[in-house]
C-alpha cells in the first residue's frame, strides 16, 4: 500500500525531534558503555549471546580480552578453524586400553525384542560391508565402518530432538537428556569424517548408506515415539557390537594381519578431535573411538534403565526431579 506524500512528509517532520534527541545522547551512551563495570562470571548469557554494544553490558576492553581459538592442525575444507568446536571427552591411554567388551543381559520383554534386532542388524552388516565372506582386509573394515557410522549418529538425533519437541511441547525442563544424546549424535559424526579422510566410499556404499538413513531415521523416529526405552536398549546393544567390530579390528593389527595400516598415520582431524599424540598412528585411531562406543554402549544401557522423566546422571550439574 502506498503512503501519500502529504502524509509522509507529516510523520518525517514529527520523527525529526526524536532523531535529534537520539543522536544528541550518542556519545553519552557510547561513554558509558567504555566505562561499564565488568560483569561477574555467573552472567554467562549476557556474555555469549548479546551482540549488539547497546543490548550488552560487555566492555569493549572485555571483548579484545578473550583469546582467539586454537587454529586446527587440519585443514577444514569449508574454511573453519575448528573440526568440532563442542566439548566431548578426551580419553587417556589407559582408559582406551582398559575398554572391556561387556553385555547387559535381557531381561524384560521389549530387551529381547531390541536384542533380536540388533542381531538382525549386525547380520545385514555382516553382508553388506563382505564380512561373511573370506578374510578380513582394511577395505572391508573402512567399507564397514563408513556404512555403520553412517547410521550409528541417526539415534542421537533423533531421540534428542524428540525430547527437545516434547520439552518446548509441554514447556518443561528436559531433565538434562537432550545434550548428551545430540553429543552421541556429533560424536559418531566425527568418527565418519575422520575416516572418510582415508577412506573413498564407493557409489554402491553410498546409495547404500542413503537408503539405509532412510530406514533407521523413519523406523527409529516411530519406535521412540511409542518405546523410548526399548530404543536406548538397542542402540545399547548396537554400540555392543560397535566395542566388538573395533575390539576385532584392533586385534587384527597387533597381530599383522592389516598389512596397510600397520604404522599408518592418523589422520590430523583425528589427531585433534581426540588429542593424541602428534605421531598417532591407526592403532591410537582404533582405540580412541572403541573408547567412545563403549561410553555410548553404557550410556544407552543407562537411559534404558532409567525413567524417561528421571535427571540424567550424565548431565554435568544434578537436576532434581520434577515434582
């Protein structure tokens, strides 16, 4: 709709005091806001999500104190300086070496059917990825461990972004699930990407992997909905055979039989993600990120325990339970 001249001409000349005014207590704003007592540490959203200089209390002396990131040792090929900006844990070498390959026994019905399942899953891996026939070679283990992490960080996601419908839904607190399980998600993420730095998937895998997502994105999305529990059961017992898969794969290089990765270098995104040793090799790779699934084996096995209502032991401040 068009406004007539006349008019606009009115309300310019009636603006005209305000924009004077505005622009008279200029400076005196931007004084005050150099001269702003800084904030104490507890007001950390003021901090990080202000970013215009007259919505913070933030001075400009505060914004020029804080460090610049740490440039990543790889180089990213969108340009960014960090693989994976989040925190996640950063396993020592005895904890990577000390990852037992443990089972949680069914018991209740909805853990024998997440059981069968997983074994139904683990049998079609076995296929696609060449398991089941002849020995075990490196193309087969990164056939395999594309294909699996490919669909290993569907779970995470979508029970994360359930419980964050059902929190803004019900407009109530989450209980501290939603974190973990979307830092499930990226971290299986990381593993693809890391391995995708030594690894050329083939057109085959890939219309593969696409199909698959398809299958487990819908299939898990239904399920949760109706047996959250018996969902974290299963992917339970898949990151069971995640611990098996890589537990195997290990084995196999200490005892020579993957010629090809035998003092191979770890890719530098692996490097950083997890902090290893500047001459990390596939070994150190293998063992960062069995470490990894056997967290999420019993972090799953945790959640299937537990009460969907219940506070996350996991979360890094107790949540009390909701009255």
């Amino acid at each position: 709709m068009m406004m007539s001249y006349p008019l606009a001409r009115g309300l310019t000349s009636s603006l005209r005091p305000a924009l004077a005014l505005a622009s008279s207590t200029l400076p005196q704003q931007q004084q005050l806001l150099s001269t702003t007592t800084p904030l104490p540490s507890s007001t950390f959203f003021s901090r990080s999500f202000s970013s215009s200089p007259l919505l913070s209390n933030t001075t400009t002396t505060e914004i020029n104190a804080v460090p610049p990131t740490t440039p990543s040792k790889s180089i990213h090929k969108l340009g960014v300086e960090e693989w994976a900006p989040s925190e996640h844990v950063i396993w020592t070498q005895e904890e990577m070496e000390g990852v037992q390959q443990t089972h949680k026994e069914p018991v209740k019905p909805w853990d024998h059917l997440a059981f069968t399942g997983t074994k139904v899953v683990r049998a079609f891996f076995d296929v696609a990825s060449g398991y089941s026939f002849g020995p075990i070679t490196e193309k087969k283990l990164l056939r395999r461990i594309v294909f699996l992490e490919t669909v290993a960080g569907i779970p995470g996601m979508v029970a994360g972004s359930l419980r964050h419908l059902k929190s803004l839904r019900r407009i109530e607190r989450d209980m501290g699930w939603i974190q973990t399980l979307l830092d499930e998600a990226e971290n299986e993420r990381m593993h693809l990407l890391v391995f995708r730095e030594i690894a050329r998937p083939s057109i085959f895998t890939k219309a593969a992997v696409f199909f698959s997502q398809i299958i487990a994105w819908n299939a898990f999305f239904s399920f949760y909905l109706i047996a959250p529990k018996a969902c974290h059961r299963f992917v339970g017992y898949i990151e069971e055979e995640a611990v098996h898969t890589y537990t195997g794969a290990l084995n196999l290089l200490r005892e020579g039989k993957l010629p090809l990765w035998q003092n191979k270098p770890c890719p530098p995104a692996g490097i950083e993600y997890w902090g290893l040793k500047k001459d990390a090799t596939m070994e150190d790779l293998l063992l960062a990120v069995r470490a990894d699934e056997a967290h999420h084996r019993d972090v799953n096995h945790m959640f299937a325990d537990i009460q969907p209502t219940d506070p996350n032991p996991m979360a890094k401040r107790p949540l009390p339970k909701t009255p």
